[in-house]
C-alpha cells in the first residue's frame, strides 16, 4: 500500500512540474516579441515640429498611390476591399499594405509613423502627407484618391501648403 501511494505522489509532482513548465512556455509565446527586440530598418528622423515630410520621398512609389492599411481579419477592411479593386481597375491605384505582410509594414512604419492612427481600415496619400481612417463608401475614397492625384497634378509641394 505504502509503494502506490509513493508512486501516487510522484506522478502528482511530475504532473504540477508539467504544468508549470507550460505556464512559463505559454508566457514566453505570448511576449516574445516584447523579449526580442526585431531587427529594423534605420527609422527616418522626426521632422522638426510643424514640419512637413516628404512622404512620397520616402514611399519611392508614384505618389499619387494611396496607401490602404489594413487586417485581413478586421470586417470594414474586408468590406473596403472590393470598392479598391473598382477603383483599380477605373485606374486608381493603390498599395496595399497588410498588417501580417512585414515588407508592407515596414514601409508603412518607416515612411508614415506619424500619420499612422493605429487603426485600419487607414487610407493615406504620401503627396499630401494626409490619411484617413475608417470605412467609407466608393465616392469617399474616390475622392480621397483625386485630391491626392489633383495635389500633385497641380504641381503644389508639400512645403507651399
């Protein structure tokens, strides 16, 4: 009687041991990126207070491109993405910037931290130095997506605004 009561006792402690052991292992998961620091591209320097980025410098796209930020889990993202793929093909164009993809938020991060709302859907035009954030019908984003284009066709640099 004495032996499995012994055992008994050995499997319990195996057991809390276990348990604990995969405790620390979930906690170590969940703030793993809290205990790496990542790898990143040199940040641009703040610009002086009241200063105006050259966005589209640092984007190195056409600067009549806007940005569309957004999650594929997130349900107004969804929702945007068929009126951007209209406007696409009516020759809007856009980048899109998907929060999973690490290319694309590297881009986003170090060319428009300060516009960033930490929000999606976000939408923003590097020629203006402008975003905005939330859902919106097609003739919003439209014309969101001419004023950027209007911005620059009408030759205005982001230092004359």
């Amino acid at each position: 009687m004495k032996i499995l009561d012994t055992m008994g006792k050995k499997d319990i402690i195996k057991s809390v041991i276990s348990i604990v052991v995969i405790i620390v292992l979930a906690v170590l998961i969940v703030n793993a990126n809290k205990l790496i620091s990542p790898k990143r591209a040199q940040e641009p320097t703040a610009p002086a207070s009241g200063a105006i980025t050259d966005y589209g410098e640092c984007f190195n796209k056409d600067p009549t491109t806007v940005v569309f930020v957004h999650s594929n889990y997130c349900p107004h993202c969804r929702d945007m993405m068929p009126i951007i793929e209209e406007l696409e093909k009516e020759g809007y164009k856009f980048y899109w910037a998907e929060s999973s993809d690490s290319e694309a938020r590297e881009i986003v991060n170090n060319c428009f931290s300060e516009l960033l709302s930490g929000y999606v859907p976000q939408f923003i035009c590097p020629n203006m130095g402008e975003e905005q954030t939330g859902a919106m019908s097609k003739d919003e984003l439209k014309g969101f997506a001419d004023d950027c284009i209007k911005f620059k066709n009408e030759g205005i640099s982001l230092n004359e605004r």
